[in-house]
C-alpha cells in the first residue's frame, strides 16, 4: 500500500504542475489561479512527505524501492540530496529540541529567523545547480514567469507549511509536561483538518511516538493515544476521589469524641 500512496503523490504533483504550466495563466484576478497556486503548494508539501516516509523504510520493505522513492521525492522537491537529508532527519529524532537537533533553533524562536535557520541546514551547492539546471530546461518550455510564478512559489510556500506544522508548532518553547518524552505537541484530533494542513503531519507526537507508522495511518495511533490518554485521566480521577473518600469529614470526626 506504501508503494500504491507514493505513486499517488507522485504523479498528482507531476500531473498537476503540468497541467497549471500548460493551461492556467498567470492572472492574479482569476480565482482558478490561486486555487491552483494552494492546490500545487500542497501537493510539494505532499512529495515532501514521501520522501520523509522514505528515511522511516515506511514506504517499502524492500530497501532499494524504498530509497528510489526517497532519492525520487526530495530530488523532485527542490534538488535535495536524499542520503544528507536521512542523515539529519535521523539526528532530530534521536536529539528533539537540542543543540544536537539541526531541526532545532535553541536561540530566539521567533518564527521567520528559526526557518531561516532551518533552510540552511539543508542548503548545498549540488542543491542550488540541480534547480538551476532544472530551471533552464523549463525555459526551454515555458516562461520566467510561469516557472517562478507556478512551479518555484509554491514549492517555497510549502517549506512554510512544513516547517509551521512539522517543527515551529510542535516544538517550539516551551516544553510542557504533556510533550514528554518527546519534546512534541500535536494537533487536536480533526482528521479533514490535519491532511489538509500537511498530511498528518501536524499529528507530531504521533509521529515521534510511532516513527515507522506512514503518515496516511498516523490517525490511527492520535486515536490509541487518545484513548490512552482517556483512560489514563479516567484513572487519574478515580484514585483522586479515592483519596478523598478515604480522608474523614471535620464533622465524622467530631462525633467521634
């Protein structure tokens, strides 16, 4: 099923790109154009995510498949080199939330400054000549406009929407007791809401929780969690009024004397 949710993700994103290239013009009073300006920055929001469900081995059992689809993702993403991007994936696991996290900025956390930091642990000079190369075979096609306007701002767009849902929200300061042990919060249980946001990203403390599950079940585990999370309170409350019924009234205590 990994290899079918891939394909998918895939060839919507190609299907599409190409398609608003080919026939949406660039007209900022037309509607259409900026419904396919979101619908495109979704979708590399999407090709992102499979790359990220690749350095989980979440997409294929089969290792080699597994990284085609990796190496294939973040490549089409924006020339990221898939081997680095595993390699420091890997590294915020096993560091959320400290100087050893390259996800992580323990200075200021305003928001545009961590992102910022955030782009250059993954900014490489192959990355920079992948795009330009790619960017010079679109002008063989298409025009500065359409390739800036349709294909490069929505796949910076998206960075926002990763970055926001994947690492701003869920770990930013400061780190309650209900983040342990993974330093990560999550969003409220709204399944519509949290593939639409970033394909279920947003569900972090899930993700931490169950790093082998693929995004498209990880409403499955906010679920048990929540249920967990349920029965823990619902036994919180119970040895709560446990403890008060075991403590004697003021006035039991008096006609006892």
């Amino acid at each position: 099923m990994g290899i079918i949710i891939a394909l998918l993700v895939l060839i919507s994103w190609a299907s599409h790109l190409g398609y608003i290239l080919l026939y949406q013009p660039v007209d900022p009073t037309d509607v259409w154009f900026w419904l396919h300006l979101l619908i495109q920055t979704w979708l590399f929001t999407g090709l992102f995510i499979t790359g990220h469900d690749a350095m989980h081995g979440t997409i294929s059992r089969n290792k080699r498949i597994n990284n085609f689809f990796g190496y294939l993702s973040s490549t089409l993403y924006a020339g990221l080199w898939y081997p680095q991007l595993k390699k420091k994936h890997h590294l915020h696991h096993a560091h959320v939330a400290t100087e050893d996290d390259p996800d992580y900025h323990t200075g200021h956390q305003n928001f545009f400054i961590w992102w910022f930091s955030f782009m250059k642990q993954y900014l490489t000079i192959w990355q920079i000549l992948i795009m330009a190369t790619l960017y010079n075979i679109g002008l063989l096609y298409f025009s500065d406009q359409q390739l800036l306007v349709l294909w490069i701002t929505p796949s910076i767009l998206s960075t926002f929407q990763l970055f926001y849902f994947g690492t701003y929200r869920p770990h930013r300061r400061p780190h309650t007791e209900e983040m342990k042990p993974h330093k990560a919060r999550s969003q409220k249980r709204n399944h519509l809401w949290a593939l639409l946001s970033c394909f279920f990203f947003g569900y972090h403390y899930e993700h931490h929780a169950s790093p082998h599950t693929p995004w498209w079940k990880l409403y499955r585990i906010k679920r048990s969690i929540g249920r967990e999370v349920e029965r823990s309170r619902g036994r919180e409350v119970e040895r709560s009024r446990g403890k008060r019924s075991a403590v004697p009234r003021s006035d039991d205590r008096s006609l006892g004397r």
